[in-house]
C-alpha cells in the first residue's frame, strides 16, 4: 500500500534575536565613559566632550546600530507575526489532505475484502510511524472509546466524514473517516499540532536570522555614513577653538549635514572677520591712546625741564587728559552696550522736550563755532510721546551733534529735526559739511571705520561715537541710517517705534 508523505518534521528552531546590542565603538566594543571622566579626543586636540560638556552616554555609530538592530528585529517578529499563521494554516491543508489521502487509500484497499476490518489492522503500525491513529467501527459501533459521538453517527448512517477537526480521546485531532458497508467504517486521527510548529519553525529560523543580520549590516553602514561628517565637523570645531581660522567642511548631502557644514564654514568666515575687525579695531585705539598719551609725556618733561611755564601748557594737557578721559569713557559705554546688564528705562517721553533741551545746551557751542543752527521741532502744543529711554535718546543726539561739531566748517548749517511718523517718530541730524561717500554709508557705524579712513585729512575722533549711537538705537528697539542731506552734508536719521520691542527686554525696566 503507498503511504503520502506528510510534511518532515525538522529539528525545531530557534530564532537568532539575540540581545540588544550595546552602543557601541569604532570596532564594536560597548563604550564605558567612567563617571565624572570627560571623553578625550585625539591627541594634540582639545576633547571633544571636556568637562564643561554633557556627559557622553554612547556614540552615534552605536545608537545606529542598536536601532538598526531593534528595527529589524521589529521588523522580522512583525513578518513572523503573519507569516507563523499562514504558515500554520498551509500545514494544516497539507496535513490534512495527506491524512484524507491515506484514509481513502485504505478505504479502498479493504473496502471489497470480506475480512475488511482484520485487513485495516494489519496498516496499523505503518500508520503509527506517521503518528496516525487507527479507530475501527463494527457494525455501527466502535472498537474502543474516544471517538466523538457524531462521528460514529455520521459513519453509521454511511457518510464519510473529512477535513474535520475534533476532539480524540482528549487531543484536538485531524479526523477523517470512511464508511466500509454493513454499518463498518474506518477512521484516520492525527493530533492537530505534531510536526506543524517543528515545521513552521524550521521554514522561518533561517529569514529571521538573515534578517537580523541584515539589519544590523545596514545600521552600521548607515551610522558610518550619518557620523563621518558629523565627526569632520566636530573636528572643524575643535579646530576653530584652538584659534585655526583657515578650516573648512565639505558641504555634501543630506540636507541637515550640508546645512551644518555651510553654518560651520559661514561661522569660520564670521570669526576671521571679527577677528579681523577687532585687531584694527586695537590698532586704531592704541593710535589714538598713544597721541594725548604722548602729548602729555612730552608736556610734562617739558614742565620738569623748565622749558615751557604759564597757564598754556597747564591747558594743554588739561585737553589731552579731556581727550583721553573721553576715548576711555566711549570704551567703557560701548564694552557695556554688549554685555547684557546694560540699564534701560522705559518710559512714555515727550520727545519734543528732549530734542529742544539737546538744542539749548547746544546753541552756544555751535555759535561760537561760527556755525549756522537750526532746529526743527512740531507745532507748538502737539506733544510727540513715545516709550523709550529719554537718557539715552538725549546721549545719541548730543553724540550726533558732536560730531557735527568736530567736522562742519564755520559758515555751514547743522540741523537737528524732530518729525512725526507712522507709528513712529525720526530724529534727524544734518549738516553741511564735508559729508560722507557712498562707500562710506555702508561702514559709518562700525568701530573706527571712518577714523581709520579720514585720519589726517579731516577732524576726527575716537571713532566709536558712531558706533555707540547704533548700539544705543538698537538696544531702544529704533534703527539708525546715514545718508546725504539736502544741506550738502551728512544726514543721520534716528528712528523709533512708539512701542518697541527691545533688543534685550530682561535687562530693562517699564516705568509707569
């Protein structure tokens, strides 16, 4: 008699899960940062993640890899997930048709014998080796316990019972059964579960493991990829800080890397610059420190020696320590101006006030000077209120004004203005001296600047006060603009809003 074979039982399997990698290193060792013990960097380089830092738990190669790891092993339990139950099913089809196979055969085998059921023993051991049970029913009834009840009564009534699953002798089984005549039938049991999980497990071990190893694969060489130009530009940073101006990163995709190499070149270019500035800067400074400086020493040996007596060399060093006094007081307002405690009070001024106070203290000094003053304010009666700071407006316009004093000649017009604008309010200093170029616009406020550019051909100062008056503006929440005024001159325009919005809020005041 031919026997179908079922489907080979395998050894079971096991899954390579594994357990979660830790984050790991270069060569794939855990990285174990002992508490309190910063991660030092390359020799010859200061360590990235010093003592001022946040601790460093693990490396972004290792994180990759761990989620590499965790996503695919998400990723192979869901594919398990539904491919265990089909795979159960399809077992359970073939299972069960093998067994409908071979109770047909042996139905057919000893269906036309007259010793039918003597004829069914005799395969009995052949289908216990395939974990198939013989249940023999004579004469409508069967040979021992166990069978279900409407099986019999289905094989009594001459009916062949098939794909059915049911409960034998206490064990969910595979039944199928065929009748015989004469109220004989045979029926074929296999319990549900032998050899399905062995054989789903032997089919899916292997694309589990394969799968994992893929993943964890695919996350190192992706963390390799997403930390090589991290790495270059914590180099580049590290490299910055110990004063290398001339480093740059490559700017290549993802986006996110490229926008951090770009901010990383932009911020290398913005430091040589300032740099750049600020030794100028100095420089300007130290020349116009060493001037009085000299002066006054030349002065002074000049008193000891007893080559120059009288009130007159007593008033010249007087102005060089006056000069002085005010290029340290400039340094000092301006060094304030960028630190953060810088005093603010806000309060709602009237600007007409402040404007004609600057223009009385003023006018005598531009008289005498031999200069033409105007001042232009609203009509009387029509207050021009706004929330600001009336010290430090007061201290950009007498820094406006005394530059126009320093550079008009005699004859020529100064103008201070006053005029009401939308939502806001300009101040403007004009003047007909010998004003500004086109090119000189584009740098009137930064430090020395122009200082440095017009030193011996015409008055000069510090070269800060311009500066100074940008600072102020801008820590009021206005703006500051030069240009060409009408008179011939220069024109400094100071705009601000009615209700500002500060350039540093917390470190000012609102007084009711």
């Amino acid at each position: 008699m031919r026997s179908p074979t079922p489907p080979a039982a395998g050894p079971p399997g096991h899954g390579a899960a594994g357990s979660p990698a830790h984050p790991a290193g270069s060569h794939g060792h855990p990285v174990v940062n002992p508490p309190g013990q910063a991660v030092a960097g390359p020799p010859g380089r200061p360590g990235i993640g010093s003592r001022d830092h946040r601790r460093v738990t693990g490396t972004l190669t290792g994180r990759a890899v761990l989620a590499g790891c965790l996503v695919a092993l998400v990723s192979v339990l869901a594919t398990a997930a539904v491919a265990v139950p089909l795979a159960n099913r399809a077992a359970r089809a073939q299972a069960a048709a093998a067994l409908a196979a071979e109770a047909d055969l042996l139905a057919a085998a000893v269906r036309t014998r007259p010793d039918a059921l003597t004829a069914a023993r005799r395969a009995e051991p052949v289908l216990a080796q395939q974990a198939i049970q013989l249940w023999l029913i004579d004469a409508g009834e069967p040979e021992r316990s166990g069978l279900p009840e409407p099986v019999v009564t289905r094989l009594r009534l001459g009916q062949p019972v098939t794909d059915r699953t049911a409960w034998v002798d206490g064990r969910l089984s595979l039944v199928e059964g065929r009748p015989l005549g004469d109220g004989d039938a045979l029926v074929l049991t296999r319990p549900y579960a032998v050899g399905l999980g062995a054989a789903v497990l032997s089919r899916l071990w292997f694309p589990l493991l394969v799968g994992l190893v893929a993943g964890t694969l695919i996350g190192g060489l992706l963390a390799a990829q997403l930390s090589r130009p991290i790495r270059r530009a914590a180099e580049a940073a590290a490299r910055l800080r110990a004063g290398d101006r001339r480093v740059t990163v490559p700017v290549a995709p993802p986006a996110e890397v490229a926008a951090l190499a770009s901010a990383l070149n932009e911020l290398t270019a913005a430091l040589a610059v300032s740099e750049a500035r600020q030794r100028e800067f100095l420089l300007s400074v130290s020349h116009e420190l060493r001037t009085p400086l000299t002066n006054l020493k030349g002065y002074a040996e000049a008193l000891t020696d007893r080559v120059v007596e009288g009130p007159e060399a007593g008033r010249i060093m007087l102005g060089e320590a006056e000069q002085l006094d005010r290029l340290i007081s400039d340094l000092l307002a301006l060094a304030r101006l960028e630190a953060d405690d810088f005093p603010l009070r806000f309060a709602p001024v009237d600007l007409t006030t402040v404007v004609s106070a600057a223009a009385a203290a003023w006018e005598p000094r531009f008289t005498e000077a031999g200069l033409v003053w105007r001042c232009e304010l609203p009509p009387p009666g029509r207050p021009v209120t706004v929330t600001t700071d009336g010290e430090r407006v007061r201290q950009v316009i007498d820094g406006l004004l005394g530059n126009a004093l320093r550079v008009v000649p005699a004859g020529a017009p100064v103008v201070l203005a006053l005029t009401p604008a939308a939502g806001a309010v300009e101040i403007e200093v004009r003047d007909g001296g010998p004003g500004l170029s086109d090119d000189d616009l584009a740098v009137a406020f930064q430090r020395g600047r122009l200082a440095a550019r017009y030193q011996g051909v015409r008055p000069v100062g510090s070269g800060l006060g311009l500066a100074l008056a940008a600072r102020l503006v801008g820590r009021l929440g206005g703006t500051i603009s030069a240009g060409h005024a009408p008179e011939g001159g220069a024109r400094f325009t100071v705009r601000l809003p009615a209700h500002p919005r500060p350039a540093h809020p917390y470190t000012t005041r609102t007084l009711a």
